[in-house]
C-alpha cells in the first residue's frame, strides 16, 4: 500500500509517501512544499493544490493521510491553513484518493506508543520506521511521514475501515 502524508499549511506543508509492505515502510518521497510570505494568497494555495496534484499524478498514492488542524490564539493562520488544507483534500477526492485524517494524538501514540511523545522522539521514529541516514528537514517533512506510517499502523493494528469524506478504505 502507498500512503501520502500530508501535515497541512501555508507557508510549508510537509509531505511524505511511504510504501507498506508486510510490516516495514520504505520512504518512496519526501519534500515540503514552501510558499513565500508575501505571496497573494490565492497564488499560495494554487502552488500547494498543483505540487498536491503533481504527487498523486507521479506517485499514485492507494490513500492520503492528513493531520487534523488545531490552533489556538491565530484565527488568521488557522483560516489560511484552513484552505490551503481544503485544496489538498480536493485534489485528493478529484483524483479517487481515498483520504484519512489524524490527530496529533493518534499519530504520536501510532508511532511511539504515547501520545505525549516529543518532536525529537517522533523524529527518531520516523528515521527509524524508515530506515533513514538522518531526521527530514524540515520539520513539517517529518511530520508528514509520521502521518504516512500512522495511517498504516493504524490499518494493521486496528483493522480499521473508515469512512472519511465518502471513501472507504
């Protein structure tokens, strides 16, 4: 199974496609796509969109995993990652992409069996799962591959079939 992971945002967000194979993940991709500040909105949430599009076209991901958005105080951040969240869920449902998403929680406690583990050990995880020379850069890359292996840990110890947007998978 391919999974592409996505920790959504809008001035990076972090992507990662992992393949599932019996109980190991091999890393396929990992970059972060990075829109520059002072950049009309529109035209940030555009490039995230087509570089979205362009991994699932070149990738053929089976399903896309998402972080679930929380925030606290910045209801301006929240409302642009917000839609630059919503583009990728749309590339995701134009192209037959069954999507999921994960709390920071669950991915902490998929990856790490606790779900107050920190940035560090959730990195050391990911590099570990993936048998990586070194963490992802930048962070958000990282995260994005936690969500891939989250999604996949999910299915293998819960046998999960979630509905999430009208795909089942």
């Amino acid at each position: 199974m391919r999974i592409l992971g996505i920790d959504p945002g809008i001035a990076i967000v972090g992507t990662g496609i992992v393949e599932k194979v019996g109980n190991k993940y091999l890393p396929v991709y990992y970059d972060s796509i990075i829109t520059q500040a002072h950049t009309p909105l529109e035209d940030r949430i555009e490039k995230v969109y087509n570089k979205t599009v362009e991994l699932i076209q070149i990738y053929k991901p089976d399903a896309m995993a998402v972080e679930e958005l929380f925030f606290n105080n910045n209801a301006k951040t929240a409302f642009s990652v917000g839609q630059a969240r919503g583009v990728i869920l749309l590339a995701a449902k134009q192209h037959g992409i069954p999507f999921f998403e994960y709390t920071p929680l669950q991915v902490k406690q998929a990856l790490t069996g606790y779900g107050r583990a920190d940035k560090k050990q959730m990195q050391q995880m990911v590099k570990s799962f993936l048998g990586l020379a070194e963490v992802p850069k930048p962070d958000d890359t990282a995260d994005a591959l936690a969500i891939a292996i989250c999604h996949g840990n999910s299915i293998r110890f819960n046998n999960i079939e979630r509905m999430v947007g009208g795909n089942k998978l």
